[in-house]
C-alpha cells in the first residue's frame, strides 16, 4: 500500500520566470538532505528523491510529494522492494519563492524536511508545528 502526501501551499496562479538552473536546484536539495542531523541520515533507507519541473497532473500549489509507506507503518514482515521516492518540484518553488535565490533555498529546505517527516511518519499536524518553530 502506497501513500501519497504533498507539501502544498495556497498560492493559485503563480507565475513562472528565470529560474535556477537544475545543477543548482539538484545541489539546494542535497544540502538540505545533508543538513539533517546524523540520527535522521542513518535511518534514511531505499529513498530516492526525484527533481521534476512540475508535477503530472499540473497542480501549482504542490512543491513535493512522498510517495510510499512511512517508517511507522512497516513490520519485519513487510517485503519492501521498490524504493520510496520524495518529488521536489522545482517550478512550483521557484514561483512560490519569487524567483529570489534566499527564499529558493529557505522552500527547497521546507520542502525536503516535510516529505523527509512523511518518510519518517509524522502526518500533517506534527510538521506544522516542526515547520512553525
């Protein structure tokens, strides 16, 4: 049983101009990976984290998408073979950050800590309250 939850924001309509080049995009993502503390790295199993321009179907409030079965909801029997996979939508956070390189970065962080807490199975709630401290 697959999950689906998204980081969504409520901003129809956004516009898209220049933006960051994918090479820089792909490196914001990693550094926000690489920020997590060590605790949260090691645990961090058979995920992929997948860059698209913008999600399939076009939706502009979504920035990311977790996709598979949140650590809290496996057993020692479940047969996990296929990787959970994070969506970071680069299009829909360059537009929601105003094309600015600061609040680039600030979203993609935001973005990669929520899908990384569904992984990790915190539900909408807890991270609102992690993403207002």
């Amino acid at each position: 049983m697959y999950h689906q939850r998204a980081h969504l924001v409520k901003s129809p309509g956004l516009r898209y101009t220049a933006s960051v080049d994918r090479a820089a995009f792909e490196k914001l993502v990693w550094q926000a990976v690489e920020s997590l503390p060590r605790f949260f790295k090691e645990r961090l199993q058979n995920v992929m984290i997948v860059i698209e321009d913008k999600p399939d179907p076009p939706d502009d409030s979504l920035l990311g998408l977790y996709q598979g079965v949140p650590l809290t909801e496996r057993s020692v029997f479940s047969h996990q073979i296929e990787p959970d996979i994070i969506y970071i939508f680069q299009k829909n956070i360059e537009a929601i950050a105003g094309n600015d390189p600061q609040e680039i970065r600030r979203q993609v962080r935001i973005t990669v800590m929520h899908e990384l807490g569904h992984y990790f199975g915190l539900d909408e709630e807890q991270l609102a309250v992690l993403e207002d401290t």
